[in-house]
C-alpha cells in the first residue's frame, strides 16, 4: 500500500469517526470537530501535493467552519 493510499485512509478513518460522534449528540461530540479538522488538514495537504486542486480547495474550504466549530463547541 501506498502512502497516498494510506493517507486517504486516514483521512477516511478521521471522517466517519467524527461523523458518528456529532451524530450521537453527547457531551464527547465536541471531538468531532477536531476530528474533522484533523482529516481536512491531512487529506488538504496530500490533495495540494498531487496538484489535485478542486479536492484541495474543498477541504480547505471546511477548515474556517471547523474551527468555528472548535471555538464553539469548547467555549474558547
């Protein structure tokens, strides 16, 4: 396996995971944002590397609203 592949995977992991903790609504769910800010990142910095522009600008694009989400949900 690849590393492209493996970072996809990652990627992939970080996502349905924080995507199953917003959806359960419980105190922990907060994570989720770092979760989902942790992949972005990740699957941002891969996508810019392999010049893969729309993939790159749409998960830079989430990054601002996940860290409204962290500042939100944490009270900062």
């Amino acid at each position: 396996m690849n590393i492209d592949t493996l970072v996809k995977w990652l990627g992939t992991t970080l996502f349905l995971t924080a995507g199953t903790l917003a959806s359960l609504n419980i105190p922990e769910t907060k994570w989720a944002f770092v979760l989902f800010l942790s992949g972005h990142i990740v699957l941002g910095f891969l996508f810019a590397i392999r010049r893969d522009w729309p993939m790159m600008i749409q998960n830079m694009f989430f990054i601002p609203i996940d860290i409204l989400g962290i500042v939100r949900w944490f009270s900062l």
